[in-house]
C-alpha cells in the first residue's frame, strides 16, 4: 500500500525490544574493525562451539541470530588475532569488535582491493567449477522428479512508534502484535501476505523438458488476485545459479559462478573445513566495480566434485537497480553420496524501498523453497510432458488447515501462521477496505462494484483531445465475477465537444472451451480514430490507437477517420503458446473531418469519386509466444512480463459484393518481435514487419507507415514522420534498440552515482504503392512510399529520477521533404526496476 512507504520517521529502539522474545534465542549485530578502526570486510563471525555464523559485509558490519542461546562469539579473519566476545542472553547488538593484527604469517596472502587474475587460488578452483558445472546436481541423470515446497511472504519493514501511533492505523491497532525481527537485517517488519505451494517436479535432461505441476496453493493478504500473483511469478522466477546470468527484476545479474565472473569479480580464497563429512573450500567474491549488476558474498565448494554446498548472494547496493535496496540469497545443497549434491533449501530476500537510506522504510519480499524425496532415471512418455494450455482445478485451492499442517515441509513460525488470521480479521475493517478498495483502482485502472458484478474504467481514458473532437470524455465499463470469469461484456460511450457526436464500442467473448481456450466473441464500435499509426493490423473491436485522442500532441491531427466496425470470431490455443483466429468483419470507413479526404475513384475514366468505404472481410491469424508466462484462467489473462518472442502471421481475404462490399483484395502480414540478452551487457530488441496487399485498395484499406505526434516514445512507430507521410501497399521494417541498463555510465565517474542508463537505436523501413492503387487515389493526399528506404536514428537517457526516460531521434534520410521533421526529443514515463 502507498502510504506505508511515503512516511519518513526514525527507528526507535525500544520497539526492538517490544517485538523481540529473548527466551531460546541469540541475536547478534555489529561491525568488525581493524586497530586503526577501520572496517574489516569478510570477516568470519560465528558462535563458539556452533556452525552457525556469517561474513562481514564489505563495510564490516554483520547480524544474525539462533533460536539456541549462546554465551561466546567468535571473531576471525586472515592475518588477525582471533578474538571472543561474551555475550548477554538475547538481543546483542550495536558491537563495536576491533582485531589486532597477527605476529607471525606464515605463507598468507590478503587480498584487498582489486584481486589478481593469475596466481590465484581461487580463480584455479573457480575454473574446476566451470568444467564440472553441467555434471553436477539433477545434470548428472537422465530424468529426475522430486516434491517442492514453496513460501513467499511480504512484510512491511522497520516498524516503529511513530509509524504505529499514525493515524491511519486508528483501529486497526491489533495487526502489530504480528511484528517481528528479520534474521538478516535486524530491522523489524509486520507480516501483510503470505502464499504456500505445493508441488510435483519432473525433468528429462536428455529431451530437455520440464513440468511442475501445482498440488495445492493457499493465498491470503492484502491482495490475493491475478494483480500480485503476477509480481510474485515475475518476482521470483527459478535461477540456476550454475548459469552465467541470473535473472531478478527484469534484470541479468552476473552469477559469480559465471565464466565471465573474473572480469567483474574479485576472489579471495578464504577458508577450508569439513562440512557434513566432506571438504570444503570457502572462496568470498565482491565486484570489482560500482554500480554494475553483480553480487557479493561467499560459497563453499567441495574439492573433489566441485560442487557447491552453500552460497549466499548480497546484491551489491550500488547496482543499477531501481525500488530494491537490498537483495540476499542462500542456497544449501544436500550430500545425497559421495557425489551427488542437491538443492535443498533455497532462500531469497529482497528489501523494496522507495530509497536505499538505511533507516528508509519499505516492504520485504521474502522467498524460501524446500525441495526432498529425490528419484532419478524414471523414463515418462513424451505426452506426459505436454503443457496444459488452461488447465485450472479449483480443488488446488481450497485444501483444509488440516491438509496444510500435514504436508508442509516445515512448519510455520508463529508470526507466519498469524497472519491468515489476523487478514482475515483485517478485511472485515471499514478503514482497511477503502485504503484496499483505493490501492485496487490505481492498480487495476478500475473502480469496482462488487454487488452489481460489474467494474467502472479504465479511469485513465476518461479524458481526451483531438483536432476533430476537441475535449473528450468517456465511461466505459465491464462485467467482473471474479479474475477466471469465462465470459465477459464491455462497453463504452463517449462524447466529443467539438463534433458534438457520441460514440460507442460494445463487445462480448465467451470461453466455450477452458481447456484449449475456444473462445467466441461479437462486437460493434462506432468511433473517431487516427488510422495508420501501426503496420500490423489488429482485429480487436474495442481497440482503440494511441494517436486518437491525447491530451499532448505535437503538430496538426485532424487526420482522423469515422469508423463503424463490427466483427464475429472465434480463437483457439490448440498448443501452449500457439493461438489460432480467424474473425468476420464489417466496416465503413469515411473522413471525420473536412480537412481531410478518403475519396477515391469507382471507374478508370476518374469521374466518379466516393467518399465511403464499405469493406468485407475474413481474416485468419496464427500467432507464437514462446516462453510467454500469464496468470489467470479466464477470458482475459495477464502477462507475467513481455521479455518473449512472438511471431504473428495473418492472412485477409476482402469480400467485395458481400453486404455491399466495395473491394476485391488479398493482404499478408507478418510481425516478429524477439529481445535478445547480449552477454551482460544489456538487451537487444529486435521487430521486423512485413507485409503486401495483392489487389487494389483506396486510402482507407491502404498500409501507412506509422507516424509518432505525441510527444512520448512509442513503440514501433517512427518519431520524425507525421501521420500518412508515407503510405504503402507492400512494406518492410526493421527497427533494432539496444538498452545497456547502465552498463557504460557505470564506468564514467562522476555518472556512475546517477544510475542512468543507456538506450541506442535504429529504424528504417522500405516501401512501395503500385500504379493501379495511386489511379484509385482521389483524396488529395499525394502518395509517397519509401522506396529509398527512410531510417531515423535515436540514443536516450534512462532511469532519470528512477521514472523519466528522454530519447533524442534524428532524421536520416528524406531529408527534403517538406515540412520533414530532422530532430525531435520524446519522452516516457515508467515504474522499472
């Protein structure tokens, strides 16, 4: 929720104490310092007589706990003394430990700084690590299944008086008594949702196929829709820590197991010991420079297999990551036999803040998977790996309290457990639900009215402007059951002020068939829109182009076209990912305004001109979204993200004759998206369009290269071109754009603090108009195709101020065309990590 991130207020320590239950437990936190007082980075510190401790971080500082008690802490470091602090029973902290430096060294080196690539013990066992990476764990069988558990938990962070005592919380007192002390940070944090799984995983390393299929879910918190069910999937996709990036937050950071970690991390070989039964070599790793997307912290690593038996992660807080001040990751791996390690335990934390101040308040996002009963080399059919395209069993999420404390993997700890409680109790609050009901319209862009089964918005449509229309307003709305509904209506009016005409939209889809998603759907709009600001078509009823009305807008647009649209198809997902459609359209087509002409010639004398297309067709599309990952099992689904591939081919056929149909036509398209990672250094996305209309079209049925007005970036259009300054009935486009997110500011001093990031591209597109298609032409519009190939060219600045995004594009060809556009600046606007 918004508030409880916006209020700047101290920590008080007395809520420390107010939260903590001393009895069976030690807490302990600090800094580590050298005689001098400087801070001692990757120290050991651990409980006498235990295995349970932690490093320094790289500014000496350090906190952990235990559910036993212990007396004595153990302090040491290469080339210092060991030392022994006496501990209270409880909370400890706010140490201030300092080591002497050790007489006598014998054959010990200490790295500080930057570390060495040659002669370096660490790098050689890094190397064994890289040669046996693909043989070890689940790599080294055939097949392999195994019985996961996972927790993820939200909690508000540092908790303190003035934060309680806010009015906002005026009788809502009782959710504090599930406060609590983070194991990691120390800071106190208040439990606001909680989701469990559980599941069955299947793998064939020799076909490379994988399957997990869900057995029981159980959800509560403060928002239980598809809304947090898709940040918590994009949150927390499963990471291979064996691979050379690691996804989190749309962001690859580089593993420091990865091939390229010697150019972006320092290895210090730091320890050896046994670790159950076998012997282990502990290596710390920091980066090597500020602000790139690396880690810090250690691992151990057995000196046989050279297979990792722990790890942990600390995102370095420097990283060119927005809303996150702190990232922690611990793996453990279990000793199956004298070969084998398994993941067992895989742990994740990460802080969001609006800053990355210490005492920042911001909520922590808390991961932990479990996984045990192991079996191996168990052959299944090829059909047994099939994705299910819909599949949804109700039953999964409505398993008992009972059915839960039966087969969790392990309990949960009181204050966990509190909280289905204490939501539940929550939601029956007055105050609460209108903060939710308020955070839910912001989110979701609807205002929702639960006893009528309906839904009010987009709110963020309800205002507009055009050249045509001058100030618009629109309602709209949609019927809303539930984020699985099978079927759903939406509908709309609007108004324009200057043309004084209403306008309307209304469209209905039924899910006939959840397995393969057969979906049927209707629809009729009447509207005013610009036309021609995308190559490829869509055949949604109720869409509606950027360029249509806008409340900024650069240069004339009075371009538009009065549209009556009416469609009837169906879509079926007969594979995952792969989509068929195919609709039955009827449209008219005429100017919407006197400035502007659709006209074309009906005879080959040229005398006769109409003003109105009348337009037939049946239109089939084909559609791939490999890797595409959405939530929700209804008629509308969400996307997870938009880092996927998609491949689009559509065929249309015009039917001239039918309900009086003027034209006789068929038109290709295709669309290819594909973002590509390039090796640590960025993204690379990359769409390529194609397309030819085989027959004669006027204007209105014509292909317009896209035109961008607005003073925003949008994608796929080109930023110096005005609507319908080219058109073209066969076309190709090509545009290519690079974000290096910081990777080259990271590097220049004085930016690097900035956290900006770097955005490069390059547009062109190449296209013809045939002869019989500019003898249609009556409008007055002189036709222009690219037939030279117009491109444009632009490099932009990121992450200004966490949310601006400003992109300079300059005119590369066509540069004598009147009135042409040689340079322009757009901006955005975005929430990114």
């Amino acid at each position: 929720m918004k508030f409880f991130f916006t209020m700047k207020t101290k920590i008080v320590l007395f809520f420390f104490f107010l939260s903590i239950s001393v009895l069976g437990q030690t807490k302990v936190g600090g800094k580590v310092m050298d005689e001098f007082g400087e801070p001692i980075a990757f120290a050991n510190v651990i409980f006498k007589n235990s295995k349970e401790g932690v490093i320094t971080d790289e500014n000496g500082n350090f906190y952990f706990e235990s559910s036993q008690n212990y007396s004595v802490l153990v302090v040491s470091y290469v080339g210092y003394e060991k030392k022994e602090i006496s501990l209270k029973p409880g909370l400890n902290t706010g140490l201030k430990i300092q080591l002497q430096s050790g007489t006598v060294l014998r054959e010990v080196v200490v790295y500080k700084g930057k570390t060495s690539k040659k002669n370096n013990p660490a790098i050689d066992i890094l190397r064994k690590i890289w040669e046996r990476r693909r043989k070890n764990g689940l790599k080294m069988f055939k097949q392999y299944e195994y019985d996961k558990y996972e927790k993820v938990e939200f909690d508000i962070n540092t908790i303190d008086s003035a934060f309680m005592n806010n009015k906002a919380f005026k009788g809502l007192e009782f959710v504090f008594n599930q406060i609590d002390t983070s194991s990691i940070s120390g800071k106190t944090f208040l439990p606001i949702f909680i989701n469990e799984t559980l599941s069955e995983v299947y793998g064939d390393n020799e076909d490379k196929k994988y399957k997990e299929i869900t057995k029981a879910n159980k959800n509560s918190g403060f928002g239980s829709g598809d809304g947090v069910n898709t940040f918590i999937k994009d949150l927390y996709a499963d990471f291979d820590i064996y691979d050379n990036y690691l996804k989190f937050f749309d962001k690859d950071f580089v593993s420091p197991l990865s091939r390229t970690g010697i150019n972006v991390y320092n290895y210090v070989l730091n320890d050896s010991m046994f670790i159950d039964n076998k012997w282990c070599y502990n290596i710390v790793y920091y980066p090597r420079r500020k602000n790139e997307l690396t880690f810090k912290g250690d691992f151990w690593v057995n000196d046989t297999t050279f297979a990792i038996k722990k790890i942990n992660l600390e995102a370095s807080k420097s990283a060119n990551i927005n809303w996150v001040k702190e990232i922690y990751i611990e793996q453990e791996y279990d000793v199956l036999n004298d070969s084998v390690f398994l993941l067992k335990r895989d742990y994740m934390m990460s802080d969001f803040s609006f800053s990355k101040k210490e005492e920042s308040k911001g909520v922590y996002g808390k991961r932990t998977t479990l996984a045990k009963n192991h079996r191996f080399d168990i052959k299944k059919e090829d059909k047994f790996y099939k994705k299910e395209v819909n599949f949804y069993d109700n039953a999964i999420y409505n398993k008992t309290d009972a059915f839960w404390e039966e087969n969790r993997f392990e309990a949960l700890n009181k204050n966990e457990a509190g909280i289905y409680k204490m939501l539940d109790t929550l939601k029956e609050v007055p105050r609460f639900k209108r903060i939710y009901n308020l955070a839910s319209i912001l989110g979701s862009g609807y205002v929702e009215f639960p006893k009528l089964n309906l839904d009010y918005g987009p709110i963020f449509s309800t205002f507009g402007y055009n050249d045509v229309e001058g100030q618009r307003v629109r309602v709209g709305g949609r019927t809303y059951f539930g984020p699985n509904d099978k079927w759903r209506i939406q509908g709309y009016t609007a108004y324009g002020f200057r043309d004084n005409q209403f306008k309307y939209g209304i469209s209905g889809r039924w899910m006939v068939n959840p397995n393969n998603r057969l979906i049927l759907s209707i629809g009729n709009r009447r509207d005013v829109e610009q036309m021609g600001v995308s190559l490829t078509t869509s055949n949604d009823v109720l869409g509606r182009s950027f360029a249509s009305s806008a409340l900024f807008a650069s240069g004339v647009n009075n371009q538009l076209t009065s549209v009556n649209l009416t469609t009837l198809g169906f879509e079926i997902e007969p594979f995952k990912n792969f989509t068929f459609q195919t609709n039955l359209t009827y449209r008219t087509l005429k100017s919407a305004s006197s400035e502007f002409s659709l006209d074309y010639y009906t005879d080959l004398s040229q005398t006769e001109i109409k003003s109105e297309v009348k337009q037939s067709e049946i239109n089939f599309v084909a559609e791939f979204t490999p890797k595409r990952k959405t939530v929700g099992y209804g008629v509308d689904r969400l996307d997870v993200d938009f880092n996927y591939a998609r491949v689009f081919l559509s065929y249309s056929n015009g039917l001239k004759g039918v309900l009086d149909s003027d034209f006789d036509y068929q038109k290709l398209q295709f669309y290819y998206r594909q973002p590509t990672l390039i090796g640590g250094f960025g993204r690379l996305f990359t769409t390529f369009e194609t397309g030819k209309i085989f027959g004669e079209v006027p204007l209105g049925l014509m292909g317009v290269i896209p035109g961008n007005q607005s003073w925003f970036v949008i994608e796929n259009t080109y930023n110096l071109l005005d609507y319908y300054d080219f058109v073209a009935d066969e076309y190709a486009s090509l545009h290519l754009e690079h974000h290096f997110n910081g990777r080259l500011f990271s590097r220049i001093p004085y930016l690097r603090k900035l956290n900006l990031r770097e955005i490069v591209g390059i547009k062109g597109v190449y296209g013809r108009v045939s002869e019989s298609n500019k003898m249609l032409n009556a409008s007055g519009l002189n036709y222009v195709a690219p037939e030279d190939v117009y491109w444009e060219y632009h490099a932009g600045v990121g992450n200004i101020f966490k949310v601006l995004r400003i992109d300079f594009a300059w005119r590369g060809s066509y540069l004598e065309m009147p009135d042409a556009r040689k340079f322009a600046v757009r901006a955005s606007f975005g929430f990114y990590f």
